[in-house]
C-alpha cells in the first residue's frame, strides 16, 4: 500500500495536502506553548524563572530522540525493503534532527550555568546526547562522501542503524550511572514529577515540535525529489547533447 | 528464504550483536563512566587516590552548612545516609546550593578524611512545582524529602 | 515599564532565558527558511530544465532519430 507513494508526482501530491495540517497547528501550538511559558506558568520552587529554559529544553531534546529514532527506522526500511523514499525520509530527517540536538545542547548550558554552576561536564547524559550529535553530522557527511549517491545512502544508513544503540543509552543514562544530570521527570515509572501548571506548556512545546518536524520533512523530502528529478534532467540533457 | 528476509536478519542480528557488545563494554567502564563517588564509595573502596582530584556526590546534610564570615570557606557535610564527608570549599557556590538538594563537588580527599573542594556543582532533582504547591505540600506533610526517601 | 522590565530581568536570570529562547528561534527558524529557499530554488531549477528540454520533444525523439 505504501508502496504507491513511491510515485513521485503521487507523494509531492500528498505532502502537499499533509503540509497545512502539520505547518498550523505547529505554528498555533508553539505560540500558544510560549505565551505559557514565559508569561502564564510559575517560577520553580528551586529554580526560579530559569525553569523556563525547559519549555524549549525538554521538547528540544525529545525530538532529538525522536527524530533520530525514524532516521534509523527509515534507514533499515530502505536497506530491507528498498523503499525508495525510505532513505528520503532519512536524509530529509537528518538537519532538523542536527538542528533539534544543537538546540538542546545550547539550552542545557545556557540552563546549567545559572543552576549547576556550570556550563558543561563529562558525564554520561551529556556526553551521550554530543554522540548523538555528531552521529547526526556523520550520517550528512557520509552520505555526501561517494560519487555515488546510492552508495552514500546505503553507508549512511549503516550508521545511522549503529548509532540508533545511542538511543536506549541516552535516556537510561541519568538511571544507569551517577550523573550531574537529573533524572528523568516525565517519561518515568511513576508518572510525571512535574506540576501541571508546568506540564501544560512542556506538553503544548512539545507537540508544536513534533507538528514543525513532520511539516519540514514533508517541505525537504519533496526538495529532496525535486532535486533528484533536476539531477536526472540534467543527465538526460547532456546525453542528448552529446548523441547531437 | 528472500533476500529481503536475510537483510532484515542480518540488520536484527547486527543489532543484538551490538548491543550485547555495547552493554558489555559499558558495564565494563562503569566506573570510568560515573560522574561522581558516593561517600560510601569513598569510606569503603580503597583505590580511590588521595593525590588526584576526584568528584564526591551526594546530600548537603542538614545543619552542616557553615556558611562564610571573613575566610569565605563554606564548610558542610555531603552524605548518602550511609556514609559522610565533611567538604571545605572556598569560593562561589551555585544559586540553587541547599541543605538537603543534591551536591556534586570536585576536589582531593585529604589525608585526614576531609575533603578539599575546588569546585562545588549542585545537583537538582526531577521534581518541579511553583513555590506555593511545595509550601502546602510541606504544611500538609505530604512533602516528600529526598533524604526520606531514600 | 516597571513591569516589562521585572519581566525581561526574569528574577536575575534573563541573559539566560532570554539568550536560550533567542537560540531556539534563530536555529529552527533559520532552518524553516533555509529549506522553504531551498525547496524554491530547486523547484524553479525543475522547471528551467522542463522549459529547455519540454517533454513534447520527449515525445517527438523518435520523429527527430527518423530524419
């Protein structure tokens, strides 16, 4: 069934009825998610108004996991199955996943300055998710490292799939060892540790992220066959020329 | 069986294989891998120098805290409720330091048994709430304190 | 004023609020607009290519081989 999506004209087709349906309620979500935020939510009881980098923190940091996590799915689709939009999807996925941990990594400074007293160390929650960052640089780099670019694909996905064991380590990191990180708040055994009035904006923030990520890899997926079709064009051209 | 089969068993295979590597090597580092040692790490294991710098975890002990006069050195205790360790520390400490919230310092455990900090990191914990819900929490003694819990 | 200001010093810790918001905009706003640029660019370079090449004369090649 999916298999049909495959067409090009029938996909560019269908992202683009899916777009709105991701792009608005992404745009209405995060604005509606700032305004609680920063102006209709508490300070912490410990932290006072720097609670308010988790709002951008948290979801940043999700979506880095999330994002990854369909990388790695794309990739072992494109390999087992040969789905051709399969390693689409993953190299479409791969910048806003880039993009997300970055942000994630910049917020968790910015926050652990004013509340650790420092702006980075070495243990294993941080540590873990700069892997995960670079892993994301190294699946761009790969991919664009052989003449070939079906080459390029199949050893980014390779990689992608090894580094998908990053994952799980990331979010039992704070379990596993000692960390100067704190444990997990939400996503936990016990239900969440977080004050509703608190929850509601990480929640709004949270899916607003997770809205803006399908409607751009929608936006770069069709990019990215726009760009293979000019590439397929321009070859056709020169073969013409070349047998006039 | 397809090919598609066999790639899928190879990508499955590859994984597991991975992962058991992964755990292996892990639970191997694990002591390379922990931010911080326990005070009961400390009293109980021996290869922990006395020469190099080392990070100690755990609770500001309550009333320990001795705050600074003239020689600006912060004296306090950190414990795991098993074991403790007095820290001295001069020098500036982080906004949310408190009795009873989580420490992480880093510095030379002196020959006596006390520890010399250098820096002093705090450690906070998963819980967040706006200061009136942890006011009536406290009242109601519903508040669970962290060194209770445990 | 008064109130605006308390609410950009955010209880003393504004820099870091408010830089960390700023980061968060600039990188997934830069993205958003880099890739509705690039999706612009490559969609206007499709059709530069469709207007030198028209797919009529796809479909006349065989016409053009015979003569």
């Amino acid at each position: 069934m999916i298999q049909q999506y495959a067409n090009p004209a029938r996909f560019n087709r269908l992202a683009t009825t899916l777009m709105p349906w991701f792009a608005w309620p992404a745009g209405i979500l995060i604005v509606a998610g700032l305004y609680f935020a920063l102006f209709n939510s508490p300070p912490d009881y410990q932290q006072g108004d720097t609670v308010r980098i988790m709002y951008v923190h948290v979801p940043a940091a999700w979506m880095a996991l999330f994002v990854y996590t369909s990388m790695a799915i794309s990739s072992a689709v494109g390999l087992i199955w040969k789905h051709p939009l399969a390693h689409l999807s993953a190299q479409a996925a791969a910048p806003i996943g880039a993009c997300f941990t970055f942000v994630c990594l910049l917020t968790g400074s910015l926050w652990g300055k004013p509340m650790w007293g420092t702006w980075w160390v070495w243990d294993a929650r941080l540590t873990s998710v700069l892997i995960l960052f670079f892993l994301y640089l190294g699946f761009m780099a790969l991919q664009n490292a052989f003449d070939d670019p079906r080459r390029g694909e199949r050893s980014a996905a390779i990689l992608a799939i090894i580094g998908f064991i990053n994952v799980p380590i990331i979010k039992f990191s704070v379990d596993w060892w000692n960390t100067l990180h704190q444990p997990a708040s939400v996503v936990k055994m016990s239900g969440p540790a977080i004050h509703s009035s608190m929850l509601i904006p990480l929640f709004m923030m949270g899916v607003g992220f997770t809205l803006y990520f399908g409607a751009l890899l929608l936006l770069r997926m069709k990019t990215l066959m726009l760009a293979r079709r000019a590439r397929g064009m321009s070859m056709a051209q020169l073969h013409q020329q070349a047998a006039e | 069986m397809t090919r598609k089969q066999r790639r899928m068993n190879f990508i499955v295979l590859g994984l597991l294989t991975l992962g058991v590597a992964a755990a292996l090597v892990l639970t191997a580092l694990e002591d390379k891998i922990v931010f911080f040692y326990s005070p009961t790490d400390i009293a109980t294991k021996k290869q922990i120098p006395t020469n190099q710098q080392v990070r100690v975890g755990g609770l500001v002990k309550e009333g320990t805290w001795k705050k600074p006069n003239n020689n600006l050195t912060h004296r306090f205790t950190v414990t795991d409720l098993r074991h403790d360790i007095s820290i001295s520390y001069k020098g500036i400490i982080p906004d949310i330091f408190r009795e009873g919230q989580g420490v992480v310092v880093l510095g030379k455990l002196q020959p006596d048994g006390n520890f010399q900090a250098d820096e002093v990191l705090a450690k906070h914990d998963e819980k967040y709430m706006p200061p009136e819900v942890a006011e009536a929490l406290k009242k109601s003694g519903k508040w669970k304190h962290a060194e209770e819990k445990k | 004023m008064q109130m605006i200001s308390d609410f950009m010093a955010m209880g003393g810790y504004g820099g870091f609020i408010w830089t960390a918001y700023g980061a968060v905009a600039f990188v997934l706003g830069g993205l958003l607009i880099i890739s509705l640029r690039e999706n612009r660019a490559t969609a206007a370079e499709v059709a530069a290519l469709e207007a030198n090449s028209p797919r009529r004369r796809n479909k006349t090649d065989k016409e053009d081989d015979a003569t």
